[in-house]
C-alpha cells in the first residue's frame, strides 16, 4: 500500500493532510531519514512525529473500559474512543468493539478492524468464554447455578432459551458468571430473572486472555499469544 493511503487509512488525515505531512519531512524511517510519497516501506520502520506508526490493520486492542464510557462512535457522552489515540476512531476499516459493555460495565474489551477475527471471537458456535465478576443487591437464593447451567433460562421477551452458563459463588452477594454468549445486557437480565439485581459488573476474562496490568482506561496492543489464548479456549 502507498504510503499516502496508508497513513490516511490509520487515520492521521485526509489524503491532502498526509500528503503534506510527507512533504515537510514529518513521515522518516527509523533513522530518522525523510520518506517520499512512492517509497514502500515495511510498516515498523514508520515513523510520524519521530513516533511509531499506529497498529497495522488487521490488528486487536486490549482496553480496560471504565464505567461511564458507551462501546459507540455516534453517542453523546464518553464514548471508549476517548481512551484511545483520537486518530483510531478515523481508521479505515473501522476499529469496532469485539461485542460490547454497557456504560455501567467495566473491564475487558477488545477492539479490531478484522472482521473475520471479530466473529471468530464472538460466535456463539466457537463457545469462547467470557468470565465476569458481579456484585449483587441481594444474597443469593442458591439455586443460580442450577438455573444458569440448565440451558433452559428463557430471558423476558425472548423465545429461545439461553446456552448453559457457569456461576461460582464467592460470597452471597458476589461471584464470578462464565459465558459463551454474549446477549444484550445478558448477566443483568439473567439475574433480573431470579429475582436479583447486578449492581456492578466487570469483565475479568474473555477466553484465557486475562485483563492484568492495565490500570483503568489503558490499552495495550494484542500479541499473537494473546490472540492464541483467546481463540484456544474454545471447546
């Protein structure tokens, strides 16, 4: 890809403003050596502003989403965009959440502009787990996990009944919910149905990639072990 394309593609601006980013020296290679317009250079030698270029495509983020922040580019509000270097809502393709958390949700979230690679992660056929963390307005009644994995839950307004799901208890008002589906607003509705109400959820774990060493509102980018450990986990 030429390289007018490709910064205009990561989102550093119009053909018109890379094009003059090239033209006043800002676009080098790695040592520091100005880059012309038709140059075809490997991606990691980039660099703008003496920074590495942004993620290739076809790559996956790792956030740790805040609450308060809404999985959209289009909504008023904070949107988890704002986390994020304000060039990568621009990218083409767009960089989509891998599903999605609710504003009063934190934790993991993944983002990618590889559509393949999102529905591979999101599938309900492929039964990647998601492990979230929920506290509980009220004790539980003990039957949950019975309930959960019966594969026979049918939430308000739906007709077909939920995949089994893994519930273990920690204390009688907090636990950890694996799921192999993701549904709107599911682990709420699920525990809607029992009579409960979520008053904090965060997701800890999607596949065997763990959210650690990432404070609040960090991003990372996603190795191709982490990639492994989301996909392998699969049944």
């Amino acid at each position: 890809m030429k390289l007018i394309k490709l910064l205009a593609n990561l989102g550093y601006g119009s053909r018109k403003d890379v094009q003059r980013m090239i033209r006043n020296g800002w676009v080098t290679d790695a040592e520091g050596r100005p880059l012309k317009e038709s140059e075809l250079i490997a991606h990691e030698e980039i660099r703008v502003d003496d920074e590495p270029l942004d993620p290739p495509h076809g790559s996956l983020i790792l956030l740790n989403k805040p609450v308060g922040y809404v999985c959209s580019t289009k909504d008023q509000g904070r949107l988890v965009y704002d986390l994020l270097p304000d060039r990568f809502r621009y990218r083409k393709p767009v960089l989509s959440t891998v599903g999605r958390l609710d504003r009063d949700t934190s934790g993991l979230l993944l983002l990618t502009d590889d559509g393949a690679l999102l529905h591979r992660i999101i599938s309900p056929k492929n039964h990647v787990p998601k492990i979230y963390e929920v506290t509980l307005e009220r004790p539980l009644s003990g039957n949950e996990a019975e309930i959960f994995a019966s594969g026979t839950l049918v939430l308000n307004s739906e007709t077909t009944p939920l995949a089994p799901a893994e519930w273990q208890a920690e204390s009688e008002t907090f636990g950890k919910l694996i799921l192999h589906e993701g549904r709107y607003h599911q682990v709420r509705r699920m525990f809607a149905a029992v009579g409960n109400h979520v008053i904090a959820l965060h997701r800890s774990q999607t596949g065997e990639l763990a959210l650690e060493g990432l404070d609040e509102g960090q991003w990372r980018l996603c190795t191709q072990v982490d990639i492994d450990k989301i996909l392998q986990s699969k049944k």
